[in-house]
C-alpha cells in the first residue's frame, strides 16, 4: 500500500484511552471501507521500557519517549494525544505546527487560556488544510448519534427539558489513592471535567442547543487520601509498596451539580460523581421535547428509549429501539441486528469519522472550538460554584480572541 | 357499634384528593384490624347538587355546603380537608379549635404565613389531644415505606446524594386549560407546590435529613392558556361551551428545578416538572450511600431498586425488591406475594396509620409542623429562582413562631 | 334504594378469593356509573364463628352456614362462588336451578363431566335470563383487555408465537404444609389448574384461538409434605399446634409444562410452576405476528409491551405502554395518568361487566362453557403428560352435551 | 517472533463467521497476555477474486482457494472452519489428520454420522496432541462464563427449571430469499440446528447437566420463497437481478419447540424461532434452583439477573449484575467497570482459550464429542416432531462409536 492512501498515526500516551485508541486504529479499516488506510507508526511515552512493553502488545511498530521528535517526524501524518489534560496543550499546538493532523483527548485542556489557544492553532491550522478533533467519544455512540439524528429530524419538537447525569463510583472507598485524576495540577477539575465535559458536549451535540449560563455546587467528599503506588486506568493501588502509605490533598472536585439555561430555550439539570454507590458508568441523558421525548443510559448503550407523542394515545409509551440495525449510524459495518457492541467501537467509529475527514478535506466534529466551548461551562460552573452558586454567564467563545 | 369506637369523619372537598380519600375511608377497616371504625359521615362541597351527586356516589351519608358548620357537629370526630390549598387554612384552624383531628392534603398552605399559623394551631391541638396529619400520602407507599426503613437501618451507609425528580406533562399542550392548579391564587405555586413538595417531603422522610439551602431556576413555558370550561382531577375542557374560548395568564411555574444540601451533609437534585412529555406521574428518587443505594420509581410503584455494596463484588448489582411480601410494610393486609398494589392504597395506608395514631393518642407523622418545613423549603425556592438563582438558605421552622 | 335496582349478592367462601370479591363488590358502585347497584347481602361459610367475623371485616350485612338455603333466598339475585374447585359444581347447579346469576371461580370444577353438567346448566339458565360467568379475573386487568383490543384489531396481524408462563414459588421449601391447594381430590390439579388455567384462558382471549391439541410434562418436586396447622390464601402453617408433624402425599403436579397448537394457526409453549424461585406472580404473555408483537407481564401489570413492524425500521422496538390512561379499557373510572391500579381491581372490573350483562340482558364472558373448554385443554394435558407425553387433541366442547 | 511462539492460523470460509473469528484473531493478543501469538497466516474460500478482497479487508496475510492444499501446509498450525454445516466433516477430518488443531463452527455437523466421524477424529487427533474445539461462542460471553461458575459454586442449589428462547425475526418478511440457511442439504436444519444448538449447548453448559429425553414440535410458517441473487450473512438480496424471481421450498424448520429432561432432574422448554418479531437475537436462559435463579438475556449481554433465596425475606429480589469488573470472567483484561462490551468479544475470548488450551497441552471445551452430543439432542427433537411429538430419548454418545 504506498504511503499516498495511508494515515500515519503516532499516539503520544498509552494509559487507559491509549489502549482505547489502539483497538480503534487497529480495527477501524478492516471493518469499514475508508479512503486512508490508518497505520500505527509510533507510540510515544515517557518510561523506555514501560511504553516499548506497550508498543509490543498495542501493536505499534515503533516507540519513542521523545514526543517532541515524533510531531516533527516526515512519516507521520496524525499525532494521537492520550495523556492527561496538563499536556494537551503543548503537544497539540507543536503537532499542528508541525503540519500534523490531531486527535486530542478530552477535556482539551485544563486552562480556559490553554484552550483558547489551542482552538486558535486548530483554526490556523484548518486554513493550511490540517485538521483537529477532541475526542468526545460518545457521540460515536451509534445510539448517540441516533439520538441526534432524531432530534435534529424534529421528532421530539422544540426541547422543554434536559436531564443529564454522568454517575460513577470508583472512589468511594476512602482509602482509593490519590491518582493523577484527583489532583488540580494535573487533571484541571475532579468528576467535572472528567465525566461532566461528556455529558456538557453529548447534551449540546444532541440537542444543537449551547449552555449560556448556569448555577453550581460541587463537592469533595472525601478531602484527604492515600498516596497512590501505582496506578492505570481508573484503578490504583496505594501506598509506596513498602508498607508505609503518606496521604495527600484531593484538590477536584468529587462531584459538581448544576442547572443551566440552553439557547434554544430548554432548561437543564446536570450532574457529574465518582460517589453514585452501583453507578459504573452511568451516563444518562433524557430530553423532553414538545412532541416527545428521548434517552439514553450508556450502561445500556445499545438502546435509545424513545417516547412519540403523536402516536395514538393509547399506544405511546416510552420505546426501547435496540441500535444495531445496518440503517442505524455505524451499524451497517457490525453485525446482524441484536448483536451489540461495546464501549471501544466508540472510539472505532471516531477514527472512521475523522478518517474520511481528513480524506475529504473536510473538519472534523468536534473542533478544538467546540471543545473550547465545553471548558468555556465547565468555568462557569467552577465559578458559579465557588461564589454561592449565583447565576453565572458562560463566556463567548471569541471573547479574548477577538481581543 | 357504638360510637366510641368510630371515628366519624366529614371530608371537605370531593374532586381527585376527595375521591381517593373516599376509597381509603371506605377500605381501611375492610383490610387492616384497627381500634377505631371510620365512618363516612359526611361531605362538604360549595354546590349543593355537586355535593348531594358526589356523596351518593362516594358513599358519604350526608351532604353539606357549609364547612363551618360541619366542623362543629358534635357527631364529627374528624375533618378531612380536600380543597385546594388557599383554604386550607381557614378550615384546619376552624377545626382544630373545635376540637376535631385534621387531616390536611398537601401542600398545608399557599403561604409561609398561613402554615405557621396552621402549625401553632396543630401544637395547641396536640396539647390538648387533637391529632392533625398532613396528607404527604407518598410516605405511605410500601416500597417507600421499605426504603425509609433500609435507610434508618443503615443498608446503605451515610448519605452522600439524593436526587429527586417528579415528571409529569399533563399540560405540555398550550390549548389545555388555565385550571386552578395553575393559578397562584388558588394553587401557590406550579409543579413546585404540586409535586415538587411530595419530593422534598419523600426525600426528607427517607433519609432523615432536611434540607438547609437551595439555588433555584423556575420556568413557565407556556404563559397564556384558554380559561377552563370546567375541569376535575387533572385533566379539563377549555372553553366556555358557546364556542368562545378566552385566555388568561399562567401565573405560576410549569417547572422547578434546585439543587440542595442536606443537614446530614448530603448534595442533592430536585426537578418537578409538568412538561416532560411520556412521564406521566414519574416521581423517582435515588439515593447513594457509602455501603449501597436505594432507588424508588412510582410509576413501578410496587419495587423498590436496592444496591448493597457489602456483597461481593461479583453479585453486587441493583435488586429489584418486588415489595409485595408480608414482611413489606403495610402488606400483611393485603394480597399474596407478587399481587401488586396501586395508587390509592397509599391514601388507604395514611388513613391506617392516621387511625391508629388517633386511637393510640399518639401524634401522626407528618405533622403540620412538618409540614411547614417543606413550605419553607418551597420558599426558599421562589427566593432563590427570583434572585438570580443565589444560594438561599431554608429559613429555621420556629423563627416567627418564637416572635 | 329500590331492590329493582340493587343487585343482591350471596357469597360462598371468604378466604383469599372471597375477599378479593368482596373488595369489588364494595368499591364497583363507588367507580362505575352502573344501572344496578351491589348489594352484600350475606356470606356463607362452614364454621359459624369464622364465617361471622368474615362477614364483619369484610362488611357482609349477614352470614350463613347454609349454602343450599342461601341459594334459594328471595332477597338473594347472585350467588358468588369463592370455595375450592370440588364444591363448584354443587353450588352453582343448585344456585343456577334457583333462578339465581352465578360467578363462579375457575377453574369451573375438578372433573370434566362436572364442567359438562355446569355448562348445561348455565345454558339452561341464559335460556331463562339467568346469567353465569367464570372469574378469570386476568382478563379484566386494563393491559390485557387492551392486549385483546390491539390484537383483535389486526395491530400484531397474523399469530405465529404464543408464549406463556405463569411462575410461583410459593412451594419450593419442601417443609411448606400439605394444603388444599395440593390435594387432588380438592384442588383438581396443581400449578396446572390452579395457574396454568389462567394463561391458557388469557391466551385464548387475547389471540381468539382455541387449542387444538397439546404434548405435555408434568413433575412433582417435593412428592411429601408436612400436613398442615391451618392455612389460609396461599400461606400456612405446618404442624397440629401439639409439636407433631405428620406427612402426607402431594396428589397434584408442582409443574406443568406444554407444547400446543392453535386452531388459527399458532403454535404455544406454556409452563405453569410453583417453583420458580423469586417470580412470585409471573403471569408472562407474549404474543408474536406477522405485521408485530405485544407482550404482558403480571408483575408489572400497568404496562404492556407492543413492537409494530410498520413502524419506520429505524424507530422500531418494544414500546411499553403505561396502560394508565383515559382511554384504556376500565381507566376512565379511576385515577389520572400514571397513578396505577393493583390485582384487586381486576376482581372489580370483572363485577362491573358482570353487573352490566346482568343489568342489560346480555351473557357474560367467560361464559361457563368457555371455562369448560379450558377444562378440556387441562384435561388433556394431564392425558399427554399421562402416555408419555405423546400429542393429544383437546376433546371438542359438545361431543358428551350432544350425546 | 520466532514461530516457536505463534499460532499460524488458516481459515475457511469469510463471511458473518470468518469477519467474527478475524476480529478474534487480530484482538486476542492485544488484549490477553498470552503464550502463543496468532498469526493470520492464511484465508480460503471458494471465490479468488472475493476471498483475495476478503483476505485484503480482513488482514489475513494470504488467501488460496484451495482448502485441501491449505491444511497440510507446514506453515499452518491451527485451522479455523466457518463455512456452512454441510462442509464441516471433511474439512475437520483433513485438517487433524494432517496434524493441525482445529476449531469448528457450531454446529458441528449437518448429520449424526458425520459428527461422529468428527468426534472419533477428534480424539485420535487429542492423543496425539492435536487439539479440536467447537464454536459454541456464547459460553465465552463473560455473564454466560458468570452464570456457570455461580450455578457451579451453588448459588442457586439444586435445578429445578430450566427456561430457554432463541428468538429472531430476520426471516418474517415471507419474501426474504431461501438463502443457503433455509435449505437442509447446507444447513442441516433451520432454526433449531442454527440458534436450537446454541441453547442446547448454553444451558447444558450452564446447569452441568444434559437432556436425557424430549418432546417436540416444529413449524415451517413460510414454505415457498424466492430464490436469492446473492446473500451474506443474515441478510440477503432476492432475485437474480434480472428482474425475475423464481421461488423454491423451505426444506427446514422456521421454529423448533421442544420440552426436555436433564440428567439431574431439572424439566426444561426450549424454543428456538425465526419468527418472533422484535425479537433481533433474543437468546434468553433463566434457571430456577432451590436456593435462587439466574438469568441472561443476549440482548442485553453485559448483564446477569441473579436471585438468591438465601437473602433476608424482605430484600430478595432479582440482582441486575453489570458483568464488567474485573473480577468478573475475561474483563480484567478489557475497560473499567461499566464500560460494556459486544458481540465480537465472545469470539476473542474463545480464541484465547483455545490459544491457552493449545499452549499448555489442555483439551478445550466444547469438544467435539460435546458437539457430538448436542447434535444428538436436535436429532431427537427433529425425531419427536416427526413422530407425533412423542417422548424420544436422546442417544448415548458413545453408542455406535462402540460398535
């Protein structure tokens, strides 16, 4: 295969999303038919052996510690960035300097300033014909992207009502150490950024709608924990591994609930914990609209319950589509109907849709903007939050670009 | 059966709340062994004809359009107040100075002012052995019931999130009609004072905590509806029938949603709505503790959803507790295992509970007191939702009581 | 009240049937608007002490101990029969010879030729005006008269799949009394008659086909058990109230399972168990066709399930209707939407339309010789399960009658 | 890597199961850690130009048509078999007579004779290390592998029931073509042998118990349907895509109902069709032991319901566990907890026990003479139906192998 119809991917990170990703750029053409054949180049960390271990069992075919050299290298063509939020920045901005393409992990950044500058490169760089995406997975969800296609068909009317919440419950037990994803410095905010920048993206995808404002309370539960001794994914095990275990300060948040106002007139609740006891992954979304209504539960994620109102009244009720039929989105390139997927076909389906965009020249969804955008709530909440929950305005996008 | 061991009753009120009291009083000694008879003595109603039709239909013995007199008959044990609440007031003070238990629907008063006064009149009652109840009939739901106790006894650990919806969308149509639900004079507020109160009350008496301060939002969607030709229960006739339909104005809420905390130090969601269009009475409520969760849905009113996080982690999962066994509260009375119950039972339950109290001399729960306290937090709602949505807090039950 | 115009009730038995009975003769007249009102006249049973206090808790004006008096009293119009199945025939012959209206309990009788003679003479009764119906009382739950209503309006279109179970597990703790319920000579049959009676009734009400022929299996778990104390419903306790427990032979099945065909074209597979641990009332229904398919669940039995294959593919799932609406066979007369109802308004549905055939000379359904058909299917099943499970033709209702 | 350490694969056939066991291939070891290492040596099939493009979209290094050719090549340690029943025998027997190991589609084959030979072949090729397996995917679902170490570990006591559906509804449409799935020469049977086998295989599985005797009926609902153009899959186009379309006969069953008896007492029914509409791959399996049951539900694969009898009265209930931790069987090596997985992964998780069974020198399951067996099961039913449904004892496995 020449190297014309090839995508050259080099992933910098290989953690929990590392692997997520891996799958996806391994799978991607053998289930779909793509103009780009993606070919997985290089996988870069900062631990020699720990990421040569990772490049033989993800499949990568060379490794490097040396981020900056892998964004400048000629035979790569997308930089992939798996790591945690404190670094997006730097990386993605050098790639696409680079003249790299990039496929940046959620939240995009862990600074409203990191962001607008990073939204700033991706537009640059989409006026030199390379592209940028933020990698909200679950809007590759097939239901998901049912569920926008039905709204933005009209099929649930003008939107009354959105209910959002993003349950977790990894670290109730008190003694769950200090992972990177519970300190400030490294992961921007707690359950807020982490699970509630999902929910804050899939709710305004779905709905075509933005938060303009909104008003907040977050909280930690659980203010002081064991220093980690390890960790990966989201399980770690504490202590130093030789007995001894020094505690540190959680300084995110545990959990942030907010109500907010949409542009489009529809009011909301959203809610974001790592306490919800049974929650696993409870991502649950219901909109509420004039001529009915939709939702979605991910921990049931080949489903969409859907609620028609102008069906005869004494037949509406809440129906349970089962999305894996060939005319759902994605579907056609999976199995028989009934025969579910899982969470990293997500993740497949994001490297299809940002494949054939970079194939056919065209941007991406979502932008660095949009992503932007999502920070731009997340402020607004942590601000809401930390001034008695008043009312509080998202900022414009523009604002400080314009300035 | 002499007239020591009954205890007769006159209802005020004959519409929805008046029908399904009717049943209660009707079944309670049919089903449960009680040491005191209720007897349907009377109804009290405005228009002669509509009264005299409901009483023989009910199965009241007698009729009247005066409740002032009715409150006074010495063949009255009890008066069981069904109105709409800006006559609450007057009524349960009237019928607490003469002597009479009260049973109060929900909500106790459209005003702060009133269901103190109500409040101070239930103490001095209390005083001298006259028992008053408000009618939060949802406490009185086995699965509900089920779940108070589980909390009480720890099941679930230490509370860290409530979150309370109750859905409904009887008026998502602009041509339904300007009912008294939806007129602040008549009916206080919306779907706050309607059923937003049943979930502050519900989450309140389930976890055993109260709710100390709010941030609020508010929405009317729809604000002109045609004027009602006539309407009972929940649903209506717009129009004058000649053809001449006149509008006025919504003057409360079609949605309420806050956030919260609680004096036991938990977080939580509340939303009362009548616009989420295919919920049709969806009062839900979940509940996470440190050792487990617990999750209620009325419209599946005879489950109860129970996580217990003390299991192994290989069987841990959400139960469904089909909470129709003896064991279960108020069950023993009724059906075999698995024969479920429904809505009005809980009213029949209430009259149970409201029976025994009286014969026992014992105060029944919730009483007007309690009641108030849930007024209070409606207020601090209406604050909050009309000031920018600042935190506000609860104001304290005895503040103008003790002035 | 003129006596033209009440319709007096004579019941015999007040155990679990005569008080779910009771129930609906109490609470029919209080819902519906019906041309005759119900009157409870007297109860009868065989201990007069017991039979008193049944009459007072259940509030029957008098009691009797003489069933063959109560059937020939003037001031007596319908004769309710809620005792075990081996003393229906006796009653309801002797009621039906008296010019009285019969509801008798299925299933109609323990033996063939007692259903033959009661079926005669219910036909020699409708000859005369005298009315008799069987108490499937399933059928009267809103979800599956709706269930009916769809099918029989072509809404699933050609019937391919029936797909019934009904699971108890009343019994599974072999220490668990030997009560009538498990004597042949009392009871007839075991989980067949007792359960298996309702979903072959349900079944061919809801498809309106018959079964044709059947191949069966039946099994008893637990061939001994301790004779009971007393029992009452469907609980009891073991033991003579001295210590000693003795054992007796169970006579009847635990289980009863089996394949048929329906003379439309169908083809069913039935179980009716009393050990199916944790399905405490599991009366499950589906239906499959060629344009859909709709399906019922007891357990939750406010909703039905109902795919439509016309629906857009897209948009096509099991819609579960909350059967809580106006417009819902029986709903008009109870609560507003979404505030379900339980098992006992079943029995009261049924006395509605039974008191509306009697009120305007129509013959009720199920008619006796409907509940005589379905004896024939449980009769040959028992044969089926009797000659190694070979397939056996349900006998045709008039071959003997005709003789 | 040296070839001491891979396992060379070469499949036959490409179509629904060859593109599920490439999925498997290529995934297996970049999820598993495991001794040997698959390698996608070879793929054939009968078709150069569509087995060369399969080959290329798959990412099987090299592609023949020739299947002889293509098992007695050096370079090939494992053959994979996923072409219709009717080939399955001769491929088989090549394949381990020429050394190579050997996994099989279900099922095993289209006559008894046939998997006789297959299960003799088999274990002549075990003594002499040569490993052979049978594609029984579901067994590896992590919630169907929960479900047997439960029943196994005693959790739910002693069988009593055993209730199994396999439900679909892709041939409902009487003009959807007679692919090669609905004619006996290639498949063997219809719905029994196809999706029957599966639930024979699952519940034997399950339980530890086998079928020891049955009772059957099955039906043919549609019997004339057109000829297909072309058909991949579950899916397929009619006509020769000239416009004519001429029909042929459905030589198989379109729903197979049968009641059984297992080995350990249990009584069981079982019904597999293709005409449940809704019904997308509805293979559903409760069990109801002494101490509890269990249930799974294929369309909903990432959960397990799960009742233990052995709970306090008042909070027993059905269990929904999400089968995602990582204790749980073959999820610690996939996503955290909450984060589902698909129908593919049943297929990954068979090709790594097979790999781990072929690595240390172990026999995996289901052999062949499990295959062998549940073959014997759907001749006995297809035996009942042709005999007017009378009870027909399933043969002894070793019967004519002994002879």
């Amino acid at each position: 295969m020449s190297t014309q119809s090839q995508l050259r991917v080099g992933m910098v990170g290989y953690a929990f999303m590392g692997s997520a990703h891996s799958q996806a750029w391994r799978t991607v053409n053998r289930v779909f038919d793509l103009p780009l054949h993606a070919r997985m180049t290089a996988v870069c960390g900062r631990d020699e052996a720990n990421v040569a271990a990772a490049a033989a069992r993800l499949g990568w075919e060379q490794h490097t510690t040396d981020w900056r050299a892998l964004v400048s290298r000629d035979d790569i063509d997308l930089i992939d960035i798996c790591t945690p939020g404190d670094s997006h920045a730097e990386i993605a901005i050098a790639a696409l300097a680079a003249g790299k393409h990039v496929l940046c992990e959620k939240p995009l950044a862990n600074t409203i300033d990191e962001a607008r500058q990073m939204a700033a490169a991706a537009e640059r760089g989409a006026a030199a014909g390379v592209r940028s995406m933020c990698g909200f997975n679950y809007r590759r969800v097939p239901a998901v992207a049912l569920m926008r296609r039905m709204v933005a068909d009209g099929r649930i009317g003008d939107i009354r009502h959105v209910r959002a919440v993003y349950l977790q419950d990894w670290i109730t037990d008190p003694q769950f150490p200090l992972v990177w994803r519970l300190q400030k410095d490294k992961a921007g905010s707690g359950a807020l950024g982490d699970i509630g920048a999902h929910i804050i993206d899939l709710t305004q995808f779905v709905t075509g709608q933005r938060i303009t404002g909104v008003t907040a309370l977050t909280e930690t539960f659980v203010k002081e924990r064991p220093l980690p001794q390890a960790s990966s994914g989201l399980s770690a095990a504490a202590g130093d591994g030789n007995g001894t275990v020094t505690t540190g300060q959680v300084t995110v948040d545990d959990a942030a609930l907010f109500l907010a106002r949409l542009d489009g007139g529809a009011i909301a609740t959203y809610e974001a914990t790592r306490f919800a006891t049974g929650r696993k992954n409870g991502l649950r979304v219901e909109i509420n609209g004039s001529l009915g209504s939709i939702a979605f539960d991910f921990e049931r994620m080949n489903e969409l319950e859907f609620y028609d109102a102008t069906e005869p009244s004494t037949e509406q009720g809440f129906t349970t589509i089962l999305v894996t039929e060939p005319d759902h989105p994605y579907l056609s390139a999976w199995w028989p109907p009934g025969h579910g997927i899982g969470y990293e076909h997500s993740f497949t389906h994001q490297a299809r849709d940002l494949i054939e965009a970079i194939a056919t020249g065209a941007d991406p969804a979502p932008s660095f903007t949009d992503a932007l955008q999502v920070q731009l709530v997340l402020d607004a909440v942590l601000r809401s939050a930390g001034h008695g929950s008043g009312w509080t305005d998202v900022e414009p996008i523009f604002a400080e670009v314009a300035a």
